[in-house]
C-alpha cells in the first residue's frame, strides 16, 4: 500500500512538472501555436512515463492551451485571430467593472495584495521579464476584481486574463519586451483612484489602460498581416 501511494505522489509530481514547464514555453511563445506534442518525444524528454505526459497534456487541453486534432495527434492551440474583436469586447467590460467596483469597496488587506503585485509587475518591467509581466499583471488585476467582491466577475475575468496570455506576450514584443514606463504608472493611477474611492475616475482610467492595449495588439496584427501579403507577393 505504501509503494501504490509512493507511486502515485511520484506521477503527481512528474505532471505537474510536466504541465508547469510545457505550460511556460507555450505562454511564452517558445513552443508556437500548432507545434506538435508528441507522447513520446515529451517523454524521452522529460525522462518520465507516458502516463504523467499524457494528464499534464490533459490539463492543458483544460486550460485551452492544448488541442487535439480528429487524427489524434496533440498540438499547441492556435490562437483564434478571428474571434478577438470580441474578446476585447468582454476584457475591455471586465477591466471597467473590476476596477470601478474595486473603487466602491475598499479593502486595506487586498490593497497590499494589490500593491505586492504591482511591485512584481514594476520590477519585471525594469528586467525586460516578458513571462514575470504577464504573470504579475494578471494577478494585479485578479486583485482588484477580488477587491470588487463578486466572484463571478473575478473568475470571469481569470479566465480572460489567462486566455489572453499569449496576446499579450505579442503585445510586450512589439516594444521588444523594453515596455514604457508609461504602463507601470497606469496601474499606479488605478491603485490611487481605488484608495480614493473615485469609482468614476477608476472608470476612466480602466477604459484608457484597455484601449491602448487593444490598440496596439491591433496595431501588430495588421503589420503582421500587411508582412505575409508582401511576403506571399514578392
């Protein structure tokens, strides 16, 4: 009995290994949307099992991370270009109703949660660390919609958030992971209307900090897109 447990916290060990380093390079961008993930290169790799390959794929197929084909075979989910317009719809409202509901709720606890992640997200700007801005960032505003107090919004607006990863991993590339300054004092600007209380203030400051990021992943979506007709022309 005791073997069987050993063995099973070993392959509980091994997924999560498996998951937590696929799961970075794929919101990273170091394993690209459609790369394969095949069984048994993953475990000639990893120097495991199938088995804990195979539940760590499981969960990234969960997170929607992972895909896996009618023939079968495992792939990196390709990001659905086409269906963005209305998912900055959905993050554009959850930015504003998060932060202007946080505005109407002041909570001394989750605002050191709330600057602690800041501070994460400050310093990862000043290291050009893509993947630690991405991480911080969506636990800032985790934060604040945790601040707001309606679960259903915060689990919502996770779900977004982490949807939204690699967008927004093409997003920091296009200042060549060197991001201004200019967004770390956006949240700054968020922190400050919170601790005042000004809902409406937190409610424009939400609408400029969504739009600017639309914008520019937009911005790089058409001079990407304008890139591969050259490319496909010449």
């Amino acid at each position: 009995m005791q073997n069987d447990t050993e063995n099973v916290r070993v392959r509980g060990s091994g997924t999560q290994s498996v998951y937590v380093t696929l799961r970075r390079e794929i919101l990273s961008m170091a394993l690209e949307p459609g790369s394969p993930l095949d069984e048994v290169r993953l475990s000639e790799r990893f120097g495991m099992s199938r088995t804990p390959i195979r539940e760590a794929l499981l969960r990234l197929v969960a997170d929607g991370l992972v895909t896996t084909l009618p023939n079968r075979n495992t792939i990196v989910a390709p990001i659905d270009f086409a269906s963005l317009p209305t998912y900055f719809e959905a993050l554009t409202l959850m930015y504003r109703v998060t932060t202007r509901g946080a505005a109407e709720r002041r909570n001394g606890e989750i605002m050191k949660s709330i600057r602690l992640h800041q501070k994460d997200f400050a310093d990862a700007v000043a290291a050009r660390d893509a993947y630690a801005m991405i991480e911080a960032n969506r636990e800032f505003h985790v934060a604040i919609a945790e601040l707001a107090g309606n679960a259903y919004y915060t689990a919502f607006f996770a779900k977004l958030l982490d949807e939204g990863r690699r967008i927004l991993r093409l997003y920091y590339s296009t200042f060549d992971d060197r991001l201004p300054r200019q967004y770390v004092d956006e949240h700054e600007e968020i922190i400050a209307a919170i601790e005042a209380g000004d809902a409406e203030q937190a409610d424009r400051l939400a609408i400029a900090h969504a739009s600017q990021i639309v914008r520019q992943i937009q911005d790089y979506l058409a001079r990407d897109l304008e890139r591969s007709v050259a490319i496909s022309l010449s």
